[in-house]
C-alpha cells in the first residue's frame, strides 16, 4: 500500500496496529533492494571485453561465411567467370 504510492507509512501502520517505524524500514529496506536489482551500465573494463567478445563473434561468423563460400566456389567450378557468354 505504501509502495504503491497511494497511503502513507503512519496510515498503512495504523491499520495493521504496528509500529510506524518499523513498517518505514521495511519501505526503506524494500526500496534499496529494488535499486540494487536494477542493471548498472558496465564498467570500463567489462564494456572493453564486451567490445572483445562482439569482435570474437563477429570474426567467428565472418571465419564460417568465408569457409561456405570457398566450399561453393568449388562445387561451382570457378564461378561465373567460368562461364562463357552465348
């Protein structure tokens, strides 16, 4: 009721007949809980290696593109160079 915005600490406290001051701490607590489960933004040397990995992948992908193509460049004896126009 309290972190929904719509009561306060002292009313939410009333109803249930507890102490407003520990209710206010679980709020408190609830909150700084929520802010630590929300993703930071890398650090320096995590974005460097995260930068390192895309470029990893991205060779890998560029290694296999490059194998197929030499592979149907065989099959295909020679590729269009090869053919003679009519």
């Amino acid at each position: 009721m309290v972190l929904e915005g719509d009561r306060t600490v002292v009313s939410v406290a009333r109803e249930f007949d507890i102490n407003a001051g520990t209710l206010g701490n679980w709020v408190i607590r609830h909150r700084r809980a929520g802010r630590r489960d929300d993703p930071q933004p890398p650090s320096g040397p995590e974005r460097a290696r995260i930068r390192e990995l895309e470029r990893e992948r991205e060779n890998a992908e560029l290694r296999e593109k490059l194998a197929f193509l030499k592979k149907a460049a065989l099959f295909d004896g020679g590729g269009a160079e090869a053919v003679q126009p009519p």
